[in-house]
C-alpha cells in the first residue's frame, strides 16, 4: 500500500513513489511516496539558501529479501536500501545521523566532493558516533548526478550488513525526464554454509586473526574471515576445493582469486533496491516516454546487466556526464563496485520485458528487473540475442580534449602497483599498493593547486575498483592507449589483473583523502592508500571511541 507523503513546497508538480522494489521520480502529478524509501526534508531557508534537513537513524531490523528470504540488517531508516537524500543544485544538504547500533557509525558521501571533514572517516576527518550519539553532516549540493552512501566504520562489515543509500542532486536536465528510477545492486550469503540468513559482513576482514566480532546479533553465528573453516577449502595449498562455484583445480590458485573464488560462492543472492527474484517490483514506463534509471553498485562484485531490445545511453559515469553518448542495443554494460551509471532511453518496446543480469553464477537469476509497459498489449519475451561484449567508457561517446592529458606537464607523478600476497599467517591473502599494506603505504603527497598524474597498474589476479576520495580524476590511457572516447571522468576505476590505467586529477579540495580498493574486502586486508595534503593539520582521534576505518 503506497502512502502519500508531501515532500515540501518545492517539490510541488513531482512525483515520488517509491515501490517496493524501485525509487520512481518522475514530472508531473501529485507528490506521492512510499514513506520508507524516500527521505522526507524538512525545507529551511537560512541566509538565502534552501536548507534541505534529513535525519537518517542507524539501527538493525529483519529485512525480508524475498517472501522466503529474511535476513537480519543494519539500516539507515529501517529499509534497504536507506531512505534516498534527494536536493537539487544550489541547495544545501544536512543530515543528522542518529545510531540506533550497539556500536560506532558514521556515513561517507561515495563520489561527492564534501569538505575534507564531512567525509564520515572515523579516526581521519571525525570519531565514529558512538551508540545513542549524533552527528549532522552539512555540504553544498553543487555538482548534479547520481551517488551514495554509506557507513565508512569498519566498512566491509556495515556496509555489507546494508548501512547504505543512495544520494541524488537534481541538475537543470531533470525537467527533461518522465521516469526517474534508482536500483542498488548488491549481494547476499542466504546460502546453506550453515550461515543462513547471514550476509558476509558477519565476518571480521579487518583484523584478519582469531578475534571474533560481535555484531549485536544473537540469531546467527558471528564468523571470522580469518580463520574460517570451509568444508573442503586447504588454506594452505590455495588448490583442490569442493566448495560449490569455486575451479577445481590441481594447480596453485593465487591468493586474491582464491579469496574472490571463496566471496562469489558465498554470496549466494544478488538484489535490487533490497529484494531478490519475484519480489523485485516492476518499472512502470509508458512508450514513447523518457526514462533514467540510475544504477548503483553496493555490493563487491561487479554486475553485467543487458536491457533487450531496447535502445539506451549511458547518459553520465559516476555522476560526470558523457560527451555525446552513442545509441547502444543489444549490448550490455558492465558496473563495478562503487560506481554509477545512469542509463537513458525513450521507451519503445511494445509489451513487459526484462532487464537481464548476464553473471555466471546462480544468484544472476534472482536479478532480473521487470519492466512493465503501461497499456501493452499481450506480454512481450525476451528478445533472444547472441552475447555481446559489455560497452567499453574508454571508447564510449565523442571524442575531444578533456581538462587533462597525456603530454601536459603535472606537478606530482605517482605508480600505484595493485598486488597481492599471503599473510604473515599463510592462511589469508594481503592486498598491496607498491609492495605494502595500509597504514605501511606511502601516501600521494600533494599541494592544493598541484596536477597529480597516477598510473594504476593491476600485477595480482583479482579485480579492484579504485576509488578516490573528495574528487573527480579524468582517465587518459588504458592498457598504455590514450582514450578514444568521451573525456571519463570517474572517482571509481575498475583496474582488472594485467591492466593499466593513467588518471589525472586537480588537488583543488584540502584535506587527508583515502584512495582505496572498492571491494572493501581487499580495503580491510590492506588495499588503502591517502592523499595527503600540505599543511593539512591531521584529525586528532579519541582512542576510546575504537574507530576503524576499513
């Protein structure tokens, strides 16, 4: 039963619903939502500005995946995905963050430019808010498109467990839309490891030793990554393993593919907007209407999702628009962890048909997102097609001259080598930049002002999703191949085993930023390094609050 919540004066002339399975911001009509998806602000004016005021309460609850599917979650608001922040350019955001948990939280803005003590790093821009306490984060809405968040405490486990949510600021082209929907991808452990019901952020990947942590739950096991004892999984030889979804293989599996092997088994549902298979609600569109659909990656594996028979853009990467993005049918793309893409198209199909998920594994048919066209006649199949490679955004849209490039002089040169190792206790797999494990990482040492030039090379076997903190880098080359595309413009890069990539960026937003693996996996085993301004006076922690950033 959908509610009627009026937003706010400025939002007159919107429509917000928010199904169980979908956020829906469309023109025109009465305001509506559902009340547990969408934020509802208080509207504010202060010193000339919009004020848009949120409150986002931390707290555990029973989430129902499907109707023979509960799992217990952490939340933000009592919903999976947490209540979306929506506010348009111009205005200010504030959101109070209420913790609810029996242990410290805190929210990070995934890809939006906040001042350096906004960020919601506990121990490096603010101390994690300890249960009962608040903490109002306050930025300007400055740069349009789509984002997330998410708690940044002990990242791999809260995040995991379903502390995230989605962030949207409105640019001039929204007027242009019809159908606005978001879809959070993510992954769940539902399977039979005689774990049922709980998701992977059960176990303790930070620590990676025999310490167990307790996450407030007394319905399930609390698990340790570091020591866990999988039926049939040798540690020790990293080979021959009965574990279902994992090679089977005499030969040595390298430690970052055996730990991604171990990760794509367990996590046995994949979903959107918090539900799996048939409870995932259907997109309403009508033909000939403009649609966006805003993709978001909050889970550790990355998702290849095809729309058959359906022409569509990929309007903008991230939140940064593409140049002239070409018309794409019958190919799919693939969204790493921690990105966004924002899909568009004028809908065309004549009857329902399906957005397919084209992983390799089981879990891929729990994430199929109906579409239901409004007035169709007799139900339309899926368009039967041959395989396709998934779009490349390195050749993707219309070429031109970006902020940077190749040739120009930069003030700071850095080489991340992305790699991997076994632990100190031969039991569980290091992820490294240049050798060393955080906080053991040289960071990128900068001055406001300064060009920074970074050039990522991936020497392990697992996928990482790079993620920078507090700005946008522009990627120049791939594979030692300048880019032949729109100029890219990302905070999150998908660097797979044997690639290179050249970024550029603009040290223009001071502070203490992380710039980490995506799969917070590989972060709390190591994969974190900082980019360190000149002069930036360093946080200064209270030691009793137990702050833990990865």
């Amino acid at each position: 039963m959908k509610k009627k919540v009026f937003i706010g004066a400025a939002s007159a002339g919107i429509v917000a619903i928010a199904a169980a399975g979908a956020f829906f911001y469309g023109a025109g009509g009465e305001t509506k939502a559902h009340a547990q998806y969408m934020a509802k602000p208080e509207i504010l004016q202060e010193n000339g500005q919009t004020v848009r005021s949120f409150e986002l309460v931390a707290k555990e609850a029973e989430w129902a995946l499907s109707k023979d599917k509960n799992v217990p979650v952490w939340t933000y608001n009592g919903v999976v995905p947490g209540s979306q922040i929506r506010a348009k350019v111009g205005e200010v955001i504030r959101v109070t963050l209420k913790n609810e948990l029996k242990v410290p939280t805190t929210i990070h803005w995934h890809g939006y430019p906040v001042p350096n003590n906004m960020d919601g790093i506990p121990g490096s821009t603010q101390n994690a808010v300890r249960p009962g306490e608040t903490f109002t984060y306050e930025f300007p809405a400055t740069v349009p498109g789509t984002y997330w968040y998410h708690s940044h405490q002990d990242s791999a486990n809260q995040e995991d467990l379903g502390l995230y949510g989605t962030l949207v600021v409105e640019g001039p082209d929204q007027a242009q839309i019809q159908r606005d929907y978001t879809l959070v991808l993510d992954e769940w452990n539902t399977g039979s490891q005689g774990h049922t019901g709980m998701n992977m952020g059960e176990m303790d990947h930070g620590k990676m030793s025999s310490e167990r942590m307790d996450h407030g739950k007394t319905n399930s096991e609390t698990m340790n990554h570091g020591s866990m004892n999988m039926s049939g999984m040798d540690h020790g030889s990293h080979g021959n393993t009965s574990m279902p979804g994992m090679e089977h293989s005499n030969s040595q599996v390298p430690p970052g593919a055996m730990h991604d092997q171990m990760m794509q088994a367990m996590y046995t549902t994949f979903s959107v907007n918090g539900k799996t298979g048939d409870a995932i609600e259907p997109l309403e569109v009508a033909k000939g209407e403009r649609v966006r659909l805003r993709f978001v990656n909050a889970g550790f594996q990355s998702h290849t999702l095809r729309l058959p028979g359906q022409e569509y853009k990929i309007a903008s990467a991230d939140g940064q628009p593409i140049k002239d993005p070409a018309v794409i049918k019958d190919q799919p793309f693939t969204i790493a962890p921690g990105e966004r893409y924002d899909i568009e198209f004028v809908a065309s199909r004549d009857g329902d048909w399906v957005i397919e998920s084209l992983n390799k594994t089981e879990a891929a048919k729990g994430m199929r997102i109906p579409v239901k066209v409004q007035g169709a006649g007799a139900k339309e199949n899926s368009v039967a097609q041959a395989e396709a490679a998934p779009v490349d955004l390195t050749a993707y849209g219309q070429g031109g001259k970006g902020v940077f490039g190749l040739d120009m002089k930069y003030d700071q040169e850095y080489q991340m080598d992305l790699g991997e190792k076994m632990g100190k206790d031969g039991m569980d797999p290091v992820f490294t930049i240049n050798g060393e494990t955080y906080p053991d990482i040289k960071p990128l040492n900068v001055k406001k002002g300064d060009k920074v030039k970074v050039t990522m090379v991936n020497k392990g076997s697992s996928d990482h999703p790079m993620h920078l903190h507090g700005h946008f880098f522009q990627v120049l080359s791939k594979n030692g191949k300048a880019l032949t595309g729109s100029p890219l413009m990302k905070d999150t890069l998908n660097v797979k085993p044997g690639e290179s990539y050249v970024v550029a960026f603009e040290a223009d937003n001071p502070g203490e930023w992380m710039f980490h693996c995506h799969d917070l996996h590989h972060a709390a085993a190591g994969m974190v390094n900082s980019v360190l301004y000149e002069g930036h006076q360093k946080f200064v922690e209270d030691p009793t609050v137990g702050n833990k950033a990865h």
